[in-house]
C-alpha cells in the first residue's frame, strides 16, 4: 500500500486490498506479471527510442543529400541556360554575318556587271576608233603614195616642162598623228582587256573566298543548333529531375515532421520515464521480497 501511494500506482493499491483476501501466493504472481510487463515496457520504450532516433538521423541525411543533389541540378540547369544564351548569340552574330556577305556578294555582282557593260562599251569605242582611224590611214597612204598627175604627164615623152605639183607638206605628220593615236587606242584597248580580266580574276576570288566563308559559317549554325538543341533538351530533363527532387524533399520532410509527432515526446522524457519505471519495477520487487518474507528494516 506504501509503495502504490507513493509511486501512484493504484494497482499496487488495489492489491494491498486483496491481500487480506488472497494469499501472498496470488499476490507475488500478480507482481511479477507487472513485474513482467514493466519490463517490456522498458525494453519496448528502449527500442522505441532507438528507432525514432534512428530514423531521425536517416531522414535528416536523407534530406540534407536531396538538398545537395538540388543545389547540383539548380547550378547545372543555370550552366545549360548560360550555354543556350552564348549558342544563341553566336549564332545568330554568324547568321549577321552570312546575311551581310550575301549582300556584298550581290553588291559585288552588280559592281561587276556594271563594270563588264562599261569595259564592253569602252573597249567596243576603242576598236571602232582603231577601225575608222585605219580606214583613214589607208585612204591617206594610198593617196600620198600614189605619183601625182603633174609629175606623169611630165614624164611623158613630147610634155612641156612643167613645175611638179607638190602634194601636202604636211601628210607624213597628219599620218604620224592618226597612227600615234591607232596606237593609243590599241594600247588602251589593252589595257582595258587586263583591268577586264584582272577584275574577273578578282571578283571570281571574292566569289570563291565570301562563298566558302558562308559555307563554313552555315556549318558553324548548324552545329552550334544541333548542340542547342542537345543542351534544350538536357536543360528539360534537369528541369524534370529537379520537380522529382522537389517532391522527393518534401516527402521526407513530411516524414521527419512525423516521426517527431511521434518520437519527440518519448525522446524528451526518455531518461525521466526509464528512472521512473526502474523505481517503481525495484518497489514492486522490493515488495515481493517482503511477500516472501525478507526485512527491509
């Protein structure tokens, strides 16, 4: 009855009251199932409190890796974007670039076939000039070179003596300076046939040279959006991994909050409930050995 009241234990209080009804026999056997189950539940509220202890510790492990592994997609996922933007900008600076040398290659078309009608027309007025200039040239020769009529009739047996007629003084210059001017013609006919080929020779090498750099350029955009759309695509499944990490961060703290429910109490008073339970399992064996006869004075 002492023991029950001061450790509140009615049914020891209850048994102190069937003692004087029952035999001790019955009362140690009543005690040492309390016995019994106090045990248990000491050993239970043991193994209880290695368990939440246990899977407390795994949990916020748990958490702490998936939070680590968050952090790892969110830095990849932020390299990916990076990476989208400067493929972007790359290319579309090469596209610029492409468009802006179609257009000077077309600029550079047109120049050329501008310049090929003006050496056309040029070179066309060289050769009339050097044709008409020849034509000339001819009828003065065949002129000046030809004996004149006084100088035949002179010639004649029986003629009367005759001044000569003296032809142009000036002929020889006159041909001289149509011939002169046949020459520069013709060298300028020249001259205008090697700039003609030069500038083809040049304009075929900025063909060449532009159509080769678009053409490596356009190798250069297609790479750079096959690997954009590589890095799309892994930028997505990132995207997708983090939503799963997300929602796999949540449930285990879901889980954690409660497993705290249900272990922070037994956790907090472990060692006030494991003392209290001792005391009274060493009251109820104390108890006993009275029962049986042992004193405790």
């Amino acid at each position: 009855m002492k023991v029950g009241r001061k450790h509140n234990n009615m049914a020891l209080v209850s048994m102190a009251v069937r003692v004087r009804l029952d035999a001790f026999k019955k009362v140690k056997e009543s005690m040492a199932k309390m016995l019994s189950a106090l045990k248990k539940q000491q050993a239970d509220e043991y193994a209880k409190w290695e368990e939440c202890k246990k899977e407390i510790d795994e949990t916020e492990d748990e958490i702490k890796e998936a939070t680590e592994t968050g952090n790892d997609l969110a830095e990849k996922r932020q390299d990916l974007v990076n990476t989208l933007a400067e493929l972007k900008a790359s290319s579309d600076q090469l596209k610029s670039e492409v468009a802006e040398m179609e257009v000077e290659l077309k600029k550079a078309g047109e120049a050329r076939k501008a310049e090929n009608l003006l050496f056309q027309t040029s070179i066309s007025d060289q050769r009339a000039t050097v044709t008409i200039l020849n034509m000339a040239l001819d009828k003065l020769k065949a002129f000046y070179n030809k004996p004149s009529l006084v100088q035949t009739e002179a010639a004649q047996p029986g003629a009367p003596e005759t001044e000569d007629y003296d032809k142009s003084a000036g002929s020889g210059g006159v041909m001289q300076l149509i011939a002169k001017i046949i020459t520069d013609a013709e060298t300028e006919a020249q001259e205008l046939a090697m700039g003609e080929t030069d500038a083809q020779a040049a304009y075929a090498d900025l063909v060449r040279d532009t159509t080769n750099s678009i053409e490596t350029a356009s190798k250069a955009i297609a790479t750079k959006e096959k690997e954009s759309a590589a890095a799309k695509s892994e930028k997505s499944e990132t995207e997708e991994s983090q939503l799963a990490n997300k929602g796999e961060i949540e449930k285990l703290q879901k889980l954690l909050q409660g497993t705290h429910a249900s272990c922070d109490f037994l956790i907090k008073f472990f060692d006030v409930r494991q003392k209290a339970r001792s005391e009274e399992m060493d009251a109820i064996g104390e108890a006993t050995a009275i029962l049986s006869g042992a004193n405790f004075k």
